[in-house]
C-alpha cells in the first residue's frame, strides 16, 4: 500500500474501496465486458499435491500482492477465505500442462496492521501451502513491519521468517536479520534463484543479497520486493488510463537505491516484481552490461474484495520465447457463474493491457552473459547417411572462405557416394557473387555451412547448382517412396514480385513430355518441384507422380523471414506429406501418388525451369539437403 506507516489508514482504505466499487460497477456502462465466459473451477476446491514438472520448457510463477485487508486483527476483520483458494490454485496447478506452476511468490503487505491476531490468521492460511510442500517466498510491506531491516525481532518475523522454510528444498537461506530469504526452483531444467527482499533493506542486506547471487552465478536471478517502481498514472476512472502500457511505471526513491545497490550491476536479475502501489504498470531499463530488466508492479488492494486474494501468473515458455502474463482471481472462479455478483462477474479476470500481455523473451540471449549458450556441433556425414539415402550435399567441405564465391571449378560431393555431385550454372550476365559460400545455418543441421543465393526473376539473373547429365538420380523413380529434407532462411529483402514462386529443389523435364494432361496440369511445368511460393513464402511441393497423369501439389502456411527453417517432403508409396520443423502442415492430399515421373533430365538446386528454360532462381540459403528412398520416420530427419 502506498501509505508508508505500520497500521491501519481508514480513509485511505474506504477511499480505495469505494473506487473499487465505483469502476467495476460502472464497466456496464462503458461496455467493457470479460474477455471470456468463466465457469465454476471446481478441481481446485481440495487440497492436491504439490507436482511441478521441472523439466518442461513451460512454467508458471504465481505472485501474489498486498493481501493487508484481509487480516486486520485490530479491526477484528479477518477474512482468509480468497488466499485459501488461491493457495489451492497453486497447488492444484503445479505440474498441470497449461500452467505447471513451480513457485510463489508474495510480495508484502501481507497484513494491513502487523497485529499478533493479524499474523496468527495468516499463519494459519500459509499452513496450506507448508502442509502440501509449496515452494514459495514472502516478504515484508510497510504495513507489517517499520524501519529497515534491522528492527530486531517482530510479529511478522516471529510467524513468516526463515524458520518457516528450513524444510523446504527450494529453501537457500536468509541473511542475519532474517528479513531477506533466498530461494530457487527447478524449471525449463535448469535452477532459478528468486530473491524476497525486505521493505527496506539495509546495506548489509544489500550485501548479502549480492554475494548470494554471486555463490549462484548461473542462476537467471527473479527480484522481489514491496517497492521498487509506482504507476504514472492513476485509478481515477475505469477502464485505467494508464498510457502506454508497456512503459506506464517510474522508479521510486527507494528503488534506486535497490537498483544501484543491487541490480544495474547483476546481470542475471532480469525481472523484478513489486506490490505497494496501483495501479499495476512496467518499464523496462537498461542494466551496466546493457541488458532489459524488467520491472513490474502489480497490486489489487484496491479492487473488491481487496484485490481477492488475486494471482499474477507469470507463465514461461522458453520454446516460444515468451513469456505470458495474466491475473485471475481463484476464489471468484471456484464458483458458479450463475451466482456470482455483479462485482465478482467482473473480477474473475483482469483483462486490461497491464493486467494480461505477453513480453517477447530471448531466454538464451538474455541469459548469455552467465549461462554461455551450447551450440549443436556439427554431425559428420557417417551419422546423417540411413540406409536408402541416394543423395546428400552440404557445404562445409570446400575450405573457401565466407562470402567468397561458388566457382565452375569447385564441385559440392554427393556425400552418399552415389556421384550426384552439383557444379555451377548461371543464367547468361549473371556477375561473380550471385551464389556464394556462408557460414550461416539452421541450429539442427547437421552441417554447419550454407549456400548463399541471390537471385530473381525481375530481370532474370542467378546462379544455381545441377546434377551431371549422367547422374544416377536423374533416372530414378522412387517407386516405393521417398523424403526430400532440406533447410532454408528467406532474406528480409524477398519480394514477392520479384522473388515469389521461387525454386530450393526442381527435377527438370516438362509435365508435357512427360505425358501428364488433366486437372492441374501446366505441360510446361517440371515433373517435381519444391518452392517457397509468392503469397506468403509457403512451402509447395508439386510433383507428377507416376501413378496419375496429373500433379498432387502439399502446401503449408508462411514461413517467416530471417530464420531456419526444415523442410521435409515424405511419401510412402502411396501418399505425400510436407513437414515444416517436424511439424505436419494443413494441405496434404490423399490422392494416391506413386513414385516422382523422370525424363532422366537433371536436378536443379536454386534453379527453376519452365518450357525448358530457367525462368526464376532462389534467392536466399540453402543448407543440407538429402534424398532418401523410402519415407523416413519424424526422429530420422536431420534435425535429430
């Protein structure tokens, strides 16, 4: 609470709560309605079993704010019942796939008096959490405690100090006050170190606090505090005016002095959490090594009910490098929706920009300064050679330099030892450096070199590589089945126009010679083609097959500029797929196709040819490509 005395301030509180009251109920009228239908929660209604699942990549930290109104034991007011249920959330929700929450944190003001009676309700209510062997922290706000940390012994230190948590394993230990603990969690398989801060520390806090971090030195460090940052805005009106939402937040006084003594200078504290004031908001600083912190505020006094007990959810996902905020209030959500109050209807879920967003995370990046990041190292071509591979090129074995450029001279080896080597070709005009030798590659690949392409068909120009006119891959028809693998980056300056439709792979030889007629067919298209199309860069794959006279044709979403991408083409003998990362796109026909048709013309990598001449050229990388003639199982594929 923004108040910065020990005890009660009752118009501050009637104040708050009358506003609460004010701008929720007047969400009616300005037609501001939940972001979705809730129904009752009923799984979370009995005590559970603590289970986080440490090893997956998604998690979820719970932070709960100032709680104070609901124990003020002076007032002979206390109301436990909205903290039980969130605590019941937090259990029933760790290990569950879409939450798997491993921690949580209170952040202060965890009584509005820092009465005796106050602290003995609220020892009672944490007991739930200690009876299920919850991994949390807590920390003192102004309301349970006055001065700095070195105030000696208190209500609050008597009931929520360290002693409370020498049996958990998440428990690292407390300073010599008592009033600062250290604590980690197992998540995304890795250790993380989680900081509960007095409301004043002391320099000596400071310093213990900062050799802490320094005895865990790759540990990601999440600070909590009850003050650090405060709005820029205020709760005046609902829904808030709260500016940009992403940047709606100032330091205090105070938390400069948090942010000089503790965390410019620690690179791993990259997220700070705080209560005390509200509205909620963020910012985001530059740290000494010039990294984001993140700083984030987050209180619900002044809502109904107190705020309710509510959670801040900080759900992780070190795949998609996100990392996913919403706020809820368990103890509205476990009941019936038919006979929730207005007040409740509307607090079930906050819904606002500060209250539910997702922050873009480079977790590897981020946290490359303490935790180095492991590169996959290159695989030989023994482990990429399976029984059946009739083909396989990559381009790390031909000790020219970056950036120099594919010469007539040089060959890139058929590595399966079959003689499908590639040599260079280019459209007529085509000047040095149209394709050229790269260092750049998928994280996966097996090889860690690219070809880098730079071509176009607005005007024609480009240089591409072909298989030997004798070439035994030329004549074959792949009657029992095949996976085409390779990997490509799209540059940002692709244009449609200019670069849309554009070849990785193309079997040469027109659909028309070939004796292909009916639906779908160009006669003067290639029998078998893999493209990044012009709407969107879509993969497609369009072949004749052997058993139709006219072409099956896979299609997936967009791929996005600027980054790797596995392509994968896999037919078994009767039916083609097309798999972007592993994954299985949308258009996939169930028509049957038998084998790829063959003229014995050449294969084309990065070229394209339409009535027998080149008409277009790939413009951007291609690394590893391999042939196989059979359909290879998903943990066969390169990437694995």
């Amino acid at each position: 609470m923004r108040e910065n005395q020990v005890g009660p301030n009752r118009r501050s509180f009637l104040r708050n709560a009358g506003l609460a009251g004010v701008g929720a109920t007047a969400l009616g009228a300005l037609g501001v309605a939940p972001a979705q239908a809730d129904t009752a929660n009923t799984a979370n209604r009995g005590t559970g079993r603590w289970n986080p699942d440490g090893d997956s990549l998604q998690f979820t930290v719970a932070v709960m704010p100032d709680t104070q109104y609901l124990y003020w034991g002076s007032q002979n007011s206390i109301n436990p019942e909205p903290q039980e249920a969130s605590f019941r959330y937090v259990i029933e929700n760790s290990g569950t796939p879409n939450n798997n929450i491993v921690f949580m944190a209170h952040l202060g003001d965890v009584t509005q008096d820092a009465d005796v009676t106050s602290f003995q309700a609220v020892d009672k209510t944490f007991k739930i959490l200690d009876k299920a062997n919850v991994a949390y922290s807590v920390l003192a706000g102004n309301h349970d405690v006055s001065g700095d940390d070195t105030r000696g012994n208190t209500p609050y230190l008597q009931a929520m100090g360290p002693q409370r948590f020498k049996g958990q394993k998440s428990f690292v230990g407390s300073d010599a006050s008592g009033y600062n603990t250290a604590h980690t969690f197992h998540a995304a398989g890795r250790d993380w170190l989680l900081l509960a801060m007095d409301w004043r520390t002391s320099a000596a806090g400071f310093a213990w606090a900062n050799q802490v971090i320094k005895a865990h030195p790759k540990m990601p460090v999440i600070l909590t505090c009850h003050e650090i940052v405060a709005p820029t805005y205020g709760d005046e009106v609902y829904p808030y005016e709260s500016g940009d939402p992403e940047n709606n937040a100032e330091i205090t006084d105070y938390g400069q002095t948090v942010w000089n003594s503790l965390i410019k200078d620690n690179d791993q504290i990259f997220l700070t959490l705080n209560g005390h004031y509200w509205p909620s908001g963020r910012i985001t600083k530059k740290n000494t090594a010039g990294n984001d912190v993140h700083l984030h505020i987050t209180n619900y006094q002044n809502r109904y009910m107190s705020g309710g007990g509510m959670l801040r959810l900080y759900h992780f996902d070190l795949e998609r490098n996100t990392i996913d905020v919403e706020t809820i209030s368990p103890w509205i959500l476990e009941k019936d929706p038919a006979k929730r109050n207005r007040l409740e209807v509307m607090e079930s879920r906050l819904t606002t920009a500060v209250d539910r967003f997702s922050m873009p995370f480079d977790f590897e990046q981020r946290f490359s300064g303490f935790i180095p990041v492991k590169t996959r190292a290159a695989r030989g071509a023994n482990k990429v050679l399976l029984p059946g591979t009739l083909a396989y090129w990559r381009f790390d074995g031909n000790h020219a330099a970056a950036g120099s450029p594919v010469t007539t001279t040089q060959k890139v080896k058929d590595l399966s030892g079959n003689g499908n080597d590639l040599t260079l070709a280019s459209v007529p005009g085509t000047v040095p450096g149209a394709l050229t030798w790269s260092d750049d590659h998928h994280p996966d690949q097996p090889g860690h070199a690219s070809l880098r392409f730079v071509g176009c068909k607005n005007p024609l120009h480009g240089a591409y590589l072909t298989t030997a006119a004798k070439a035994a891959l030329n004549a074959e028809t792949f009657k029992q089945g095949y996976t085409i693998e390779t990997f490509v980056k799209i540059p940002r300056d692709w244009d449609g126009g200019n670069n849309g439709n554009m070849p990785v792979l193309v079997r040469r030889g027109a659909a028309g010679d070939a004796g292909k007629h009916g639906k779908n067919t160009d006669p003067k298209e290639p029998v078998a083609q893999l493209m990044t199309t012009n709407n969107g860069r879509e993969l497609q794959f369009n072949c004749y097959p052997l058993s139709q006279t006219y072409p099956t044709t896979n299609w997936s979403h967009g791929m996005p500029e600027d980054q790797w991408w596995h392509l994968a083409v896999v037919n078994d003998g009767h039916h083609t797929k097309a798999y972007i990362e592993s994954s299985l796109v949308a258009d996939n026909p169930f028509t049957d196709s038998v084998g790829i048709a063959s003229l014995g013309l050449t294969w084309l990598l990065g070229g394209h040819e339409y009535g027998g001449a080149i008409d277009n050229v790939f413009h951007g990388w291609i690394g590893d490509v391999r042939i196989v003639n059979r359909a290879l199982r998903l943990d066969e594929f390169m990437t694995h």
